[in-house]
C-alpha cells in the first residue's frame, strides 16, 4: 500500500514538505486555502537571493529545478541610509556623518559580542543569564547604549525592517539571529538576483506535484489510531500522515481532534509576530536625483521604513518602500490609497517633484492578511523561554512546517524550506516506526540568590541575584570581554547606569489627508 500524506499549506514550506515526500515515492495532496500558491513568499517582491553561504538550502533547489540566477550588482549588496532626505552610503556617512557612523559600528560590534555569549544558537538559553536576556526586549537594551538620536533611528528601522520593532522583540532573539549570521556578510545576503522571484520556485515546486487542490480551506483535522481526517468545507480527505505547514493564526483557526496542548494554544495567541506592508510607487522619473542616485536597501531616519529603488522601464523609477513594525500598524488603520498618500506626503516634504512625477502604486499588505496576521515570527521578550522549538516535534500523526518552525533561520525562505525538508523526514520516520517524545520546554535554573538582602548594584538588578561581597571574579583572558562587556561594549567592570536619554522618536504619521 502507497503510504499517503496530506500537506495543508500551498507556502514554500509545504510545497517543499510535498515534493520531498512524493520523491520518496508516497502519495501525496496539498490543500491551499487561497486560489494561488506561494504562501506569504508570493506578496513579496524582492528578487534578491543570497549564496550559499546564506541560503543553502534555496540556492541546491534552484541548481535542482535549473533555475537561472544573474549575479547581483554591487550597489544593492550593501545597504545604505536616507537621512532626512539625504542620501548617504556607508563611505559617505563615514566621512560625513562620522560620529552616527560610529554609533552605528559601536552599535554592531556590541551586537556582535553579544552574539558571542549564544555558543549554541539552536539552544539560545542555555544558561540563566542567556535565559534572563529572553526577558529584556531590544529597545531597553538599545537606551543603555546611549546612541545619538540619528544613529538610534537608523539602527530602530534596521531591526523592524528585519524583525519587528524593538520593543517588542526579545534581545535574546535579537543574539541569537546575530549569532546564526555571524559569519555572513551583508554582501552575501544579496549576492544574485532571481529573475521573477519566490513565484518562480513555487512554480518549479507545482509542476513536480500530482494534487495540488487550492480554494480548500482547512477547518477540521481529525487523529485517529491509524489514519488522519482533514476536512476543508464539504470534502473530506483521509491519509496516513498531515504535515500541517500553515502559520500559527491559520493554524488557531482549525479544529484540531484531539486538541492542542495548553502550551501549543498559548503559542499560537501569544507568539509573536512582526508586521510589514509593500508599497510600490511608481514615478516618470528619479526626482530624488538632485540630492543622491538612491539605489539598492536604504534605510530612512524619517519614517519612510526601508525603501528600495530601482530603475524602471521607460526610463521611469520604482521605488519598494517597507513599511514595518509600529509604522505597519499605525497604518493598518488606513486603506491603500491613505496609506499612499501618507508615504507621498513624507516624499514631498524632501523631493518637492514627488506628486508630479509620481504615476501610480501597488500595495501588499501583510498586516491585513487575515491568514498571516503580521509577516514572520519575531520572538518578543520571554517567548523563546517558553516556545523555543515547540513546532519541531510531530504530534501523533502530524508534523508541523513553516518558517515560524525552523530554528536557525525563522522568518526567512531559507528557514521554509528547510522545515519542509524537516517536517518530510518526521513523517517518514513515524511511518518506519519512530516515536517522538513530547517536547519539554523547562527554563535553566536561576542562580541561587545570596543570603543577604541588598539593592544590588547594576549587574544583579539587570540579570537578578545579589551584589553582597561578590566572590572575586575571574580575570577576563586579553581579547576576550566579559558578559558584561559584551553586552553593553563598556568594560568589564559594570559603570552606574547612565542617566536616562529620550528615546529617539519615530515621526508620527501626518493626518490622513481629506
């Protein structure tokens, strides 16, 4: 008897999930709830991929389905900054603004060690002090570093455009991806185009499949001792295994029989996600060209998020602007064409051609996805204590794909494909046999606190315990700081916390015009 598998989910995850599945000869049907397939890949509009050094999971199926890349031309390899309408790459903002370029470097060297401190980062908290990170989000971390007021708002744009914003998002988290990413340039994370983007691979996946069913929504899946039920609206279908490759507010919205854990219905209401919209304006002509030639990933102090530019045909420009985080939010308040008219108004303000050149648009709203609600996870602060690989395991007959599922590469294609692979090997070792034990999510244990009582100085109110006669620490080697250090870029020897600072404050939207 053919074994057989139902993947509900037509996003990158589980086409891979399917494709790898039907290889190893099963029968295999992939219900979609939308009429096309790609998932949330196929709202996005980068054709930029990375090498293998960053994607090597994406770059063997492109070799595998022959799909031709173009190398990537040096100006969008690295990012640059848009600074109150003022165009700036990293060598210009060096000699130009040289004091937020070294914002920005103590900034990323002070990440870097922080990144440092997670020696394993597919167990990030694996001591109490990395597991008390998990407790601090981004932007309290960001205050104690003191940045000046330009450098804070481009270094705030940089970590929503990747995750989400920094007061939601865990600092763990934040080391954790840094340290995963440690040994890959930002150049090559953008090292070759793919000429149609995402879509291309999902049709590469689609014409390798036999069933491939869209327009089914899934409401129900049923375990039972020897077979799974899945119902979407009247048709009911019946396999051996599901591989349920789905985000988690698509998953909350399926009944599943037996039903969830509490700890698996916590994460899937409380886990968080990041928000991102797409707007693309369309313009006759550059008319930021009086001020700077924007090109590539380029990162704006003035709410206008990252925006991406590139030339258009007729000797037009586009320019992707992505909107994320709390900007994203503010904006879900909006319909397309107030959303619009809120980026044009903030584009006017620098470039006063804006209105005139200005064509027409196309929008893709993550936010209001009512399959996605957000973009990707981005772990906030305590959830990668209680959530960290929930989704790796299978429960009785289901496996569980999707970026929100891939430990070392959540929110990225990168990290779809490879949990497809994952989830497709787990059902094939439950059909051979295998048991999985149930995940256990236990937190390390916290340090002893001493016996006396005290305020505590810096270091024991940030990570707990107690700065009573502290036994002599260990002289930190040459070249390598402490945790301390590491994490604040001081010395080894904690300083009083420096006075409060004003957060950098993002502009607020201007009112919706009439």
């Amino acid at each position: 008897k053919q074994t057989t598998a139902i993947v509900v989910g037509g996003g990158l995850a589980g086409l891979t999930a399917a494709y790898e599945l039907q290889a190893k000869g099963w029968q295999v049907t992939v219900l979609e709830a939308k009429p096309s397939l790609g998932g949330r890949s196929g709202l996005a509009t980068s054709e930029w991929i990375g090498n293998t050094k960053a994607q090597p999971v994406l770059n063997r199926y492109l070799d595998s389905f022959k799909l031709s890349t173009v190398p990537a031309p040096e100006f969008v390899r690295t990012p640059s900054y848009l600074i109150d309408g003022v165009y700036f790459t990293q060598a210009d903002l060096a000699v130009k603004q040289p004091a937020t370029a070294e914002a920005i470097k103590r900034y990323n060297d002070t990440l870097d060690n922080l990144a440092r401190s997670v020696d394993d980062p597919e167990n990030p908290a694996s001591n109490s002090t990395l597991f008390a990170l998990d407790q601090i989000n981004v932007a309290n971390w960001l205050d104690r570093l003191n940045l000046p007021v330009t450098a804070r708002q481009l270094i705030n744009q940089q970590i929503r455009t990747r995750y989400d914003e920094p007061s939601r998002l865990s600092l763990l988290y934040l080391a954790q991806q840094s340290r995963v990413y440690r040994s890959v340039d930002e150049r090559d994370l953008r090292a070759a185009r793919l000429p149609g983007g995402s879509a291309v691979l999902t049709q590469a996946f689609v014409k390798q499949l036999k069933t491939v069913k869209t327009n089914s929504p899934v409401t129900a899946v049923i375990q039972e001792k020897d077979k799974v039920t899945v119902k979407a609206g009247a048709t009911s279908y019946t396999a051996d295994y599901v591989v349920m490759a789905v985000p988690l507010r698509s998953l909350g919205k399926i009944q599943m029989t037996p039903a969830l854990d509490a700890q698996h219905m916590g994460a899937i209401k409380s886990t968080n996600y990041g928000w991102r919209d797409q707007i693309m304006l369309k313009f006759k002509t550059p008319v930021w060209d009086s001020k700077a030639r924007m090109s590539g990933e380029v990162f704006s102090n003035t709410g206008l998020g990252m925006l991406w530019v590139e030339p258009a045909l007729k000797g037009g420009a586009n320019v992707v602007i992505n909107l994320s985080g709390d900007n994203a939010r503010i904006m879900q308040a909006f319909g397309d064409k107030q959303m619009v008219d809120q980026v044009l108004i903030r584009l006017h303000a620098f470039y006063p051609e804006a209105r005139g050149a200005y064509t027409g648009y196309e929008i893709r709203r993550y936010s209001v996805d009512p399959s996605t609600g957000g973009s990707y996870l981005a772990f906030g602060p305590g959830q990668i204590s209680k959530y960290w690989r929930l989704w790796e395991r299978p429960i009785l007959r289901v496996a569980f794909a999707g970026e929100h599922t891939d430990t070392l590469y959540p929110g990225t294609l990168e990290g779809a494909l490879r949990s497809g692979q994952r989830a497709a090997g787990q059902v094939q070792d439950l059909a051979a046999g295998k048991s999985f034990e149930p995940v256990k999510v236990a937190p390390p244990k916290a340090p002893a606190p001493a016996a006396q009582k005290s305020d505590g100085n810096f270091f024991s109110n940030l990570f707990g315990g107690s700065s009573d006669k502290p036994a002599e620490p260990a002289k930190p080697q040459a070249g390598k700081p402490g945790f301390f250090s590491r994490m604040f870029g001081g010395g080894e020897e904690p300083a009083p916390a420096p006075a409060p600072v004003e957060k950098a404050v993002e502009p607020a939207p201007a009112p919706a015009p009439a």
